[in-house]
C-alpha cells in the first residue's frame, strides 16, 4: 500500500496525517516535508497511526526530516505509533530521539515550542 498524506492545521502546527507503508519505494513524506519546509513552515506533528510498516529507508527519512526541521529551529512530534513502529522506535532507541505522544493535544504542544 502506498503512503498517502493528509494534512491539517492545528494551532499554526502542520498535522501531517500518514496511511501505508513508509520505505524505500515511497518518497512522498520527504518530497512533502522539503517543500513544506521551503515555505517555511517549522512546527509539525506526524501522525503514524496508519502506517503499518517502516523499513530501514523510511526510518532514514524520518531521520532525515527531523534533522531538517531541527536545523530550523522547528519542532517535530510523532503522534499515535502502531505497535509494531513503536517497537522499531525502541529497538533502534529513536524513541530517545523523536518526542513520541499517545494524544494530539500533548504532540500539538510539544511541536507548538519552534522558534519563531
């Protein structure tokens, strides 16, 4: 199943909603997030609740992402992780890295602290 994106505003944050697969054969999320990033938006949450599958790849995008929106001075929270992704975040300690919520609200906040 291919990734697809809906996205949403909450409170000046970007809510990028994600459904499929994130991996090697699907790059949409980074393309989306570049843009975004170029139109500068710097406060995100991504939601992972329907995304079944994360390979090596697609944890480097998401990697990648947050790397970016770090270096400007934006916020990224991961919302709603299966628990099979959650596991992935664990076993490769991401979850010391990404600021990883159970409840819109909370990741709403936490993204909500970018710099202007």
């Amino acid at each position: 199943m291919p990734l697809t994106i809906q996205q949403r505003t909450v409170s000046e944050v970007l809510v990028l909603d994600l459904t499929g697969r994130l991996w090697i054969l699907d790059l949409p999320l980074r393309d989306r997030m570049n843009a975004l990033l170029a139109e500068g938006n710097r406060r995100f949450v991504l939601n992972l609740a329907g995304v079944e599958y994360i390979d090596s790849s697609g944890l480097g995008q998401l990697i990648t992402i947050w790397t970016s929106i770090r270096n400007r001075g934006g916020q990224m929270a991961v919302l709603n992780p299966t628990k099979r992704v959650q596991r992935l975040f664990d076993i490769t300690r991401l979850d010391s890295v990404f600021k990883i919520c159970d409840k819109e609200k909370e990741a709403i906040e936490l993204a909500s602290k970018a710099s202007a």
